[in-house]
C-alpha cells in the first residue's frame, strides 16, 4: 500500500511539474513599464502549490522558482502595477476528503511593521474523490514612489483530510524592485532625411528601446524630418526608423539593418542626447496585379506576402515579414529582440503582409532592400487559394524575384482559383 502511494504521489508530482514547466521556465528579468506594452501589465509567476489527500494521509508541496546566487532585481516606472500569480492543483484519490488550500502573500521586508502585506490571495476547496480541482492566485502590486523595495512572495500550500494528519509546505521568494525617478529622464532628439534628395521624411516612425528595462518609446517625424523622444530612463538604447508606407528602408543607428550591427544611443540623467540622425536609402519595389483564373476580374483584399531568401540556405526562406529588413521590424515591435526563422508559406503561419490589392486588384510593395524574394498572393480568407510567383502552390516550388537597389519590378501577377470544398 505504501508503494502504491508512492506511486500515485509521483505521478501527481510529475503532472503538477509538465503544467507549471513552461511558466517557471522563464526567467526572472525586468518587469515591464506600465506604458511598455499597452494593455498588457507586467506579471511574474512565483511558482505552484500543490496537494493531495489519499486515503486520509496528506501531502503539499510548492514549485517555486529555482533559487539563484542573486536576488533578482526588477526595474519599473512609477504607477506600475505587477501581477504576481501562483497555480494551485489538487488532487484527491478514492474515497479521501478533505480540504486543499493555498496562500500567496507579497511582503513590504523593510516595512516598520516588520513585514507589511501588500497583498494576498486565497483558495480553498474541500471535496471527497476522486476528484482534481486547478485554481490560480494573483496578488496585485503597486510601485508609486521612486525608490527600493524588497519583497518576499510567500507561497503556503495546505492539505488538510477530514481524518488524519495536517499537512503544510511553506516557501518564499525574494526579489527587489527598483522604481524609477522620472526626474533622470532624458531623450534622444535627431532628424530622419532621404539619402537621394538629402529632405526631411515625415511622418515615419522613430522608436527607442531599451531590452533590460523594457522600455519602449515611440515618436513620427514632423514635416522637416525632425523627431524627438522623451521619457527615457537613463540607459543605452537601440534606436530604429520604420519607413512603412514609403519608398524608403527603415534601419537601426548608425546605417545598421540588425540589432547586432546597431549602435546602442545612451542616455544620461536628465540629458537630451541630440544628432541621432539617419539619411534612409530608396529600396526596391515589387509591383503586380492579382485576378480570378476563370474570369479574369481584379480581386480586391488580398495581402501579398513578400519572404526574403538567404544567400546561404540552399532555397530555404527566412522569417522576416513586411516591407523592412527583419531587425527594423522587430526593433520597431519589440526593441532588441532578434527576428525567428520560419517559413515563407502563409498557410502555416500568420504574418503581416507586404501590401494589400486595391479594388482594381493592383498591388505596390516598396522599401525592400537588394536581394531575392519569394512573392505569393494569399488568397483563403476571401474564399481563393495561395499562390507563389510563377503559378508554384508551394515555396519550395517558387521562383524567386531578385531586385538591385532602386530597382522597380513589374508584372508580378497572380491569378487565383476558388476554392472547392
């Protein structure tokens, strides 16, 4: 019998392990401005109580983050609200009951009361098996004043059988939270000109991130090009144009078309870093029609997808999307991060198109850099298959389209087919 309980908390352990894995997994970093991503609040998982009731003996146990050398710090602005969550599962086995609970209390360590609450959050639920019951904790948290604090999440898990023995895991978590003081606050101020006519572009986009503090700030040129961003923390940031719109491409300071090419801009207290200027060369275009096989009337709304190919993959397609070089792409979206290789196919994964058909069903994608693309009309939302340049139904299949700088090509038609069912 007691090989068997055994057992039956093992696979329990195990279960409760698979569900939390991919939470705990990640890492313990920044958390984000509450303007960094809107809409979306910072959260940090702290880990997963669990507990079991079998035939009247108890168990509980909590996953928590794994400890480190270090206490993790985290970075914030003023008026940010963190999300600190915890899973509860249960598990009770044959005819056992009793009662399962978990507790998540957020300390104040350096409080004068010894160790105020900034919050908590319970559950409870009591059964008789078999039975399995999931819930979630959260404990919200606001960081106002500029400052340190240091905090302790305290994770209890309780099993508690109607007949039998009591029993309880207790673990914490420590971190401290660095609020920021908005009076250090710089910018970064320059002016965004055409390589050809050397005249200010306006209205592109000028984005400033910062990956550590996660902060992203965003600003459009004015009629003579120039742009300024304010509300910077004092940091070293990656600093991008996105000419969406425009025959030009976007690119990273100073004239880079990748993270790791790019010139990181710092920011001091309570400084404008001015002169961060780019002059952004004229790139190619890509130019067609998109018509029913049968009719040969125009189709309107379809996105054309436009994948650059590498130059050392053998025919492979690499996973930039839209009308930019990937790492302008993704500065713009999420500053730092690299872009991920994927296919080309748009029926396996959802990508922003390059452009759209008109109602004459013409199309026009600008701002490409030197190189070899793969083009398909992606027509399955409006009832019509997917094709790739020249009539390929698969990437693989594709011919390529290569373009010089400047270059303007045309007559990259699809014709498209309705689909049966």
């Amino acid at each position: 019998m007691k090989r068997r309980y055994v057992l039956i908390v093992s696979m329990v352990i195990a279960l409760v392990l698979t569900t939390w894995a991919s939470a705990l997994a990640q890492p313990a970093g920044p958390a984000a401005p509450s303007d960094a991503q809107p809409g979306r609040r910072p959260v940090v998982c702290v880990g997963a109580a669990w507990g079991a009731i079998v035939r009247g003996q108890a168990a509980a146990h909590n996953f928590v983050r794994p400890p480190r050398e270090e206490v993790p710090v985290f970075t914030v602005l003023p008026g940010t609200r963190v999300r600190l969550t915890a899973g509860a599962s249960g598990l009770w086995l044959g005819e056992a009951g009793g009662t399962l609970s978990a507790h998540l209390e957020v300390i104040d360590a350096d409080a004068q009361d010894d160790g105020a609450p900034l919050g908590e959050d319970s559950v409870s639920d009591t059964r008789d098996g078999p039975a399995f019951a999931k819930h979630r904790l959260e404990v919200p948290v606001f960081f106002n004043e500029p400052g340190r604090v240091h905090l302790f999440a305290r994770l209890t898990a309780t099993a508690e059988p109607h007949e039998g023995e009591l029993a309880q895991d207790v673990d914490e978590l420590e971190a401290v939270v660095n609020i920021l003081d908005p009076s250090t606050f710089g910018s970064i101020s320059g002016q965004v000109t055409t390589d050809d006519t050397e005249e200010g572009l306006e209205g592109v986009l000028v984005t400033a991130g910062n990956r550590e503090l996660r902060v992203h700030r965003t600003t459009r040129t004015d009629g003579d090009g120039n742009y300024k961003i304010e509300g910077l923390p004092p940091g070293e940031y990656l600093v991008g144009v996105r000419a969406k719109g425009t025959p030009y491409m976007g690119e990273l300071y100073a004239d880079a078309h990748s993270p790791d090419e790019a010139e990181p801009v710092t920011v001091t207290d309570s400084a404008e870093t001015p002169g961060i200027d780019f002059g952004l060369a004229r790139g190619s275009e890509i130019s067609g029609q998109v018509t029913v096989t049968e009719t040969g009337e125009p189709l309107a709304g379809i996105p054309i997808v436009v994948r650059p190919m590498r130059p050392d993959d053998g025919g492979e397609v690499a996973g930039a999307a839209g009308l930019e070089p990937a790492a302008v792409q993704q500065v713009t979206d999420q500053p730092g991060a690299h872009p991920e290789p994927g296919p080309a196919d748009p029926r396996r994964r959802k990508r922003r198109p390059a452009a759209v058909t008109g109602d004459d069903g013409t199309y026009v994608v600008q701002g490409l850099p030197a190189g070899e693309y793969f083009v398909a009309a992606a027509g399955e939302r409006q009832g019509y298959g997917v094709e790739f340049w020249q009539g390929a139904p698969t990437p693989e299949e594709a011919t390529p389209i290569t373009v010089e700088l400047g270059d303007s090509v045309s007559d990259i038609d699809f014709t498209l087919a309705p689909q049966t069912r």
